[in-house]
C-alpha cells in the first residue's frame, strides 16, 4: 500500500488532534461515569463523529482522489484538519462542561440537607470553598462565552481542566465529611426535641401556677364580700366611724 505524504503543517495538525483526541477520550469516559444520562453526551459524539469526516475527506483526496481536491482548492487538507482540531476541542469542552456540570449538580446534592452552620461545623473550610465555587461560576461563564465564538484556545481550556480536577476534589471533600456532616445534623435534632420537650415543660408548669393564682384570687374575692342579708347603712358606718370620742 502506497504511503500518503503530508506536509509539515499537516503531520502537525494530525498529531495535534490525536493528542487532544486522547485527552478528550479520558474525559468522555469520566463525563459518562458521572452521570451516563447527561445531555452532553449525544453532542460530545457528534463533535467526534465530524472531526472523523474531516479527516476522512482529507485522506480520501490524499489517497483516493490523486489530490484533485487540494489542486481545485489550494490549502483544503489544512482547511479540513483545522475544522477536525476545532470538533475535537468543542467535543473535549463539552465533555469537561457536562462532567462539571455533572459533578456541581452532585456537590450541591450531597450538601443540601445541612445549614451553613453544620457545614462550617463538620468541613471547617466550608466558607472557602464556598469561595472557591463562585470563582469557578465566573470563570465557566466566562469560558462558555469563549467557545461561543468558536475560539480553540489551550489556556482556556488547561483553566476548564483545573476547574474539572478542583470539583472532583470538592466531592470526595464532602464525602468523606458525610459521616461527621450527619453527627452534627443528629446533634442538632436530639437539641432542637429537648429544646421542645423543655419549652413544652415550662409552658405546662407556667399554666398550672397561673390556674392556682386565679384560683387563690377567686377565692380571696369570695370570702371577702359581706353575706347580702347584711343591711347597713353607709351613712352611719361612715358618721359612726369618724366620730370623735
């Protein structure tokens, strides 16, 4: 079989998309590992199934064709590799994106049942990491915003990496806290049933003393009104009572 001979650019560029093919492929894997229903999925394999007819079209013309294609349009096999690199980026972002996405979904799940104050109690960089999530919802919407554009630009894409890796540390975090985030939360509801019972306590103790006055009163009041049969005249109490002996 006779070999296809590339230019310098081209053997580049081939070398270029297969690496970034290979990264993209471990980061497929893991997105689907996370969560095999995300929607990133069925876009991830489109992006690789076009790189893949890109390149078909450059080793059809190369091999097949005598090149006929390059002849009528000078720079066709570069112009087909460059779109190839640029699906594969896409299909590795969009793997990243999902996984993250994925991972973010899973952290907030895992966190949900505690308050703030739990969560500082049993991960004491809790607050940090609070932190650290928000820089990377700024960053995320900032890369997103650059793919858009259609922009293949490594840096960018080493910054989806770190955020990826820095998610992945933040679940086992938390759940390797889980036991110690559940101790705090069985404290807290053993606190809040005393809390209750006390309160609860206090009010029944608070009724009866509260009853037992009103019945003292009651009967203060009662043995202190004169019998009604008892006529007397005010006047001559009054006179009788100031009358200087």
């Amino acid at each position: 079989m006779d070999s296809i001979n590339f230019s310098p650019e081209e053997n580049k560029y081939f070398v270029d998309i297969f690496k970034l093919y290979l990264q993209a492929k471990s980061i497929i894997i893991f997105a689907e590992e996370v969560d095999a229903d995300s929607k990133y999925n069925d876009q991830v394999w489109k992006e690789i199934r076009d790189a893949f007819d890109h390149l078909a079209r450059v080793i059809f013309d190369k091999k097949l064709n005598s090149s006929n294609l390059e002849k009528a349009d000078p720079g066709y096999s570069v112009k087909n590799l460059d779109k190839a690199f640029g699906h594969v980026y896409r299909a590795c972002y969009d793997a990243a994106e999902g996984a993250i996405f994925s991972l973010k979904s899973k952290l907030f799940d895992l966190i949900k049942p505690y308050d703030s104050r739990q969560l500082s109690q049993a991960v004491p960089d809790y607050a940090k990491d609070r932190i650290i999530i928000e820089a990377y919802n700024e960053e995320l919407t900032s890369q997103r915003t650059k793919k858009d554009v259609g922009n293949s630009n490594a840096s960018d894409f080493n910054k989806l990496i770190k955020i990826l890796d820095g998610l992945k540390s933040l679940n086992k975090k938390y759940n390797l806290s889980l036991p110690h985030l559940e101790e705090v939360r069985l404290q807290d509801v053993k606190s809040a049933k005393s809390t209750i019972k006390s309160n609860t306590l206090a009010a029944i103790i608070g009724g009866v003393i509260v009853a037992a006055i009103i019945g003292i009163w009651r009967e203060i009041a009662h043995t202190s009104i004169l019998p009604i049969g008892n006529k007397i005249n005010n006047k001559e109490l009054f006179t009788s009572t100031f009358v200087w002996q």
